[in-house]
C-alpha cells in the first residue's frame, strides 16, 4: 500500500488505504487463492531441494 501512495503522490498513507483498500467478497477470494497458489509452489520448490 505505501508503494502505491508514492506512485499516486498521496501525501498521506490514510488517502490511499480509504481508496483503495476495500475488497468484495470475491476479490478476497480471488487473493487468498492466488497467495495460496504462490506459497505452495514455493513449499514445492523448497522440498525438492
């Protein structure tokens, strides 16, 4: 979220987060899938070592 403030020019952390930070339902979803995606390939890489 800081890095988009910067990208934005926010000059407060609060502007941003009220804007965008908000999530439907769906979009949680569709974010804790891919996170989930992203660690257990990771996990995988790290077993096969």
């Amino acid at each position: 979220m800081k890095q988009i403030q910067v990208w934005l020019g926010h000059s407060n952390y609060n502007t941003t987060a009220n804007i965008y930070a908000h999530l439907d339902s769906s979009s949680m979803e569709q974010s804790g899938i891919a996170i989930s995606n992203i660690l257990s390939i990771k996990n995988e890489k790290e077993v096969a070592c």
